[in-house]
C-alpha cells in the first residue's frame, strides 16, 4: 500500500532502522544466545511431567499448547525473526503436533488426549475480524489509488489557517482522524510528505520542526484508539468481547467509537498544548500548500461514494444489523466487480499483519479449545484475585511490551490470557466495570506505548526525518502515554460502571 505514497523514501529509511536495530552483525552472538533461550524454554515445557504444572488434569496436548505459547512469547519479545514469521511458525507447529492432522506416531488421542481441529486452526486466518481488517486495507488502497486521502487532507487543513500553532492544530486532528480508518503508517508517511514544504519555510534554529514532526507519529498512535479497525490491538479486543463462545458482548463499531472518538479528540488537544509549550515556534504564520490532485472519472465517484457508505454502515451497525466485519466485506466486493481494484492491488495488502494476527488467534484458540483455559479456571484461584490489581498489571505489561516489541503481538499474546482470567473471575470484576474494561484498557495500553523510534511504524517514520532526537520522542512519548492510559482507563471504568459497555 505504501508504494503509492511520496513518503517512501521515509518509510524504507524507518524499516532501515528497525531492521538495523534487530539484525545488526554485531548483535549476532546476542541473536544466538536468544535463539539458545528459546529452544530451551520451549523444549523444557513441551517434555517436563505434566504434573508439575500444577494444574489439574493436564493432557499432552495442553501441554505443547503451553509449550508454543511460551515459544510465541519469547520470539515475538526478542525479535529473533519477524513477528509475522513467529505466527506462521506457531500455526504449523500445532497443526503437526496439536491436531486430528498431525504427525501420525505424535497425536495419538488415547495417549496425548482429545485434538484439536486442523480445520479450526487454519480457520483463524479466515476469522471475521481478519475479514475487517482485510476491508481497511483495501479502503485505504482505493483512497490512495485515486487521490481522495490527499484531497480530504488538503479540505481539512484549510480551516486552520497559516497560523504555526494552528497548522500544528491541523495536522494532529487530521493524522488522528485518518488514523482511525487508514493503517497509522500509511497515514503518518503521506503527512509527513505534506509536511516536507512547510519544513523548509521554519527557521532550522527553531522548534516548531520538532512539533510538527512529532506531531504526526503522536496523532498516528492515539487516532488508531477511534475505531476497532484504528489498530490491530482494537481488532484483538473486539474478537475476545464479541466471541460467541466467550463473552459475547456484542460491541458494535458505532458503539466503540461513542466512548472511544471523544477520547481520541481530548488527547489530541492535550497533545497540541503540550507541544507547542515544549517546542514553541519562532516563526508566527506558515503558507502551507498540499500538492496532488483527485483523480477524475468513474473509479474515482465510486470510491467516494463507496468509503462514505462504508463508513456510515459501520456507525450504524446497531440499527442497520449489518456487523462490522461483514460491512468490511462490502468495499471489496464493489472495488473488485468495477476493476478500482486489481489483482496487482491486492499484493500491497498488508499481508503480515494478517498472519501476525492470525498467530495470535491460533494461540487463543489452542487455549481454549484444548480445554486448558478451563483446566486453568479450575486449579487456579482467579477469583481470588483484585479486579484492580488485574487491570492495572495487564496494561501496565501491555505498556511496557508495547514500547519494545509490535503492539499486535503483545496484544495477541496477553488478551487470550486476561480473556480467560477475567471469564474465571465473572461478578468480581463488576467494581471495575466488567471484563471490557480489562480488555479495552489492554488495547489503549497498546496505542500510548511510543517512547522510543523503534516503538511504533510512525515513530520510525517520524525519526527517519533527522529533525527528531530521541530524547525529545521519549519525553514527550512518555508524558502522552500515561495522559492517554490514565484518561483511557478512567473512560472505559467510568463507562463499565454506568452499564454502557
């Protein structure tokens, strides 16, 4: 998808680095003494007595299901390989070793205990929620594709005027809004393209550079909260709340983004003072000009016509009965029959993200249908733990993980657990406002981890520019992360405790 941006250069210099970060030749004895831990930890779990996990009744196959889990966790925590990787690895090492189409001599039922379904397995890279993030992807492709990001960006901004501090205003409100409906990448790469020319016009000497460069990776990250489809961490959320088998919440689109939008706005303004205080402008007034024009044409109304419609069927979904991961469905359909999409198109989906969800998914769903959620509820005593303390340590790892690893990983790794936890745990929870307030704290956890460049895609971007230093990203990361956790978690308990989620 980001072939089409003038922002490439940005994002090759931000995957330069990342890439640099992780796989850089002096770090390779460190590369194999992870690898080494790994193997160890994983091994260990898979071959020790099951009775020495405590838990009651463990079969063999919840026991190599804690075994991958423990593998997932490491690789996604040390980066020995690419996070979608580790996910295609977790799904074929429990299709060989954990299912009724496994190796042969290893998944005997009367010795290792019942299997799980291959056909389940695989089917987590077909889940509804793979579905709604696959109708994103080709939403922003459309857009992209005929000009309709740079023409609503350049609409937006017109109000602001040439004032600095209101150019900044901008294009914090614009990022967080294109952030709830675009990938924060995408969005944080076209931005800063627009912000090329303004740069020139700001004295070097000055700060405002470093405001408005900083402006876009903070508004990427806190914009994706808006929406379920805002950031990968939503979409894992909505998954565990609206399961039919777990909680069967049944949060709606429209229903996330009433408590979740005003949020977003808050921060934004928040952000916005606290920017131009820290890094003020020397320079009053800014001429900003956005190049790039709206393709004209048949493709161009349908796409127009089809993101709108979209967009609405998604706030309406409480009144229309139309899910949202069925709407998602419904721009692909019409991009693909009126050729605004192409098979070429289909190549630019971030097909990554899928399978680092995917894996996720497969981990939640060997938990629960190997029946170790269930043996766990029943040795372990969650009902005798804080609601508070639960809520508080899950964002707080969230948080942490976050900041060094994809926050879709952590996601994918921690909500699984908290779901069951929170099910073990049922009535206790309700001072806090209920499992949703757990989970969704997890997801806002996830967004205000951006301290560091290698954080988040937008924070990279944002570095990749050289007019950002670490110590100014980390400072101001920081202070709008625990802004962000701190308002967030108080919504959703807030929310919880008044029986709207």
């Amino acid at each position: 998808m980001l072939t089409n941006y003038r922002g490439l250069h940005l994002v090759q210099a931000a995957r330069n680095l990342r890439h640099n970060h992780k796989y850089h030749p002096s770090n390779a004895t460190l590369r194999l003494i992870k690898i080494f831990l790994v193997l160890l930890v994983t091994l260990t779990l898979w071959f020790m007595p099951t009775d020495w996990f405590g838990i009651n009744n463990l079969t063999i196959i919840q026991q190599r299901v804690i075994a991958i889990f423990a593998f997932a966790t490491l690789m996604w925590i040390f980066e020995i390989v690419s996070s979608w990787a580790t996910s295609v690895a977790v799904i074929v090492i429990m299709l060989l070793f954990c299912t009724d189409s496994g190796i042969l001599p290893l998944v005997n039922e009367e010795e290792v205990g019942p299997l799980l379904s291959y056909k389940g397995v695989m089917a987590t890279f077909a889940d509804p929620v793979i579905m709604l993030f696959i109708g994103g992807f080709v939403l922003a492709i459309a857009a992209t594709k005929t000009g309709l990001d740079a023409q609503l960006a350049r609409i937006l901004l017109r109000p602001f005027g040439t004032r600095s501090e209101m150019v900044l205003l901008g294009f914090l409100l614009v990022t967080g809004l294109f952030s709830m409906f675009v990938s924060n990448t995408a969005t944080a790469a076209m931005m800063l393209t627009f912000l090329t020319p303004v740069f020139r016009q700001l004295p070097p000497e000055g700060k405002g550079r470093v405001a408005l460069a900083l402006s876009i990776p903070i508004a990427a990250n806190l914009g994706g909260m808006g929406t379920p489809i805002g950031t990968p961490p939503n979409n894992i959320a909505l998954k565990y709340l609206n399961d039919p088998e777990g909680l069967n919440m049944n949060l709606g689109f429209g229903q996330w983004m009433m408590f979740m939008f005003p949020l977003v706005i808050i921060l934004l303004f928040i952000s916005w003072m606290i920017l131009k205080k820290m890094f003020p402008f020397t320079q009053k007034t800014i001429e900003l000009n956005i190049d790039g024009e709206m393709k004209k044409g048949f493709h161009a109304n349908v796409v127009i016509v089809t993101f709108f419609v979209t967009i609405a069927l998604w706030l309406t979904d409480r009144f229309t009965g139309i899910n949202a991961n069925t709407v998602a469905m419904i721009p692909f359909c019409i991009f693909a029959l009126t050729g605004v999409i192409t098979k070429r198109d289909l190549e630019q989906i971030n097909w990554s993200v899928i399978w680092m969800v995917a894996g996720g998914f497969a981990l939640g769903y060997g938990l629960n249908k190997s029946g170790l959620a269930e043996n766990a509820i029943e040795s372990i005593p969650f009902d005798t733990f804080s609601p508070l303390l639960i809520l508080i340590l899950g964002g707080a790892i969230c948080y942490l993980l976050s900041n060094f690893i994809s926050n879709s990983a952590t996601a994918a790794l921690l909500m699984p657990i908290l779901a069951i936890v929170c099910g073990a745990m049922g009535d206790k929870l309700n001072p806090i406002g209920g499992t949703a307030t757990v989970l969704i704290g997890v997801a806002i956890a996830a967004s205000s981890a951006m301290i560091l460049p290698i954080s988040t895609p937008p924070n990279a971007l944002a570095f990749s520019t050289n007019l950002v230093q670490q110590k100014d990203m980390a400072k101001i990361g920081f202070i709008m992360g625990m802004i962000s956790m701190v308002l967030g978690f108080g919504l959703v308990y807030l929310m919880g405790i008044i029986k709207v989620l």
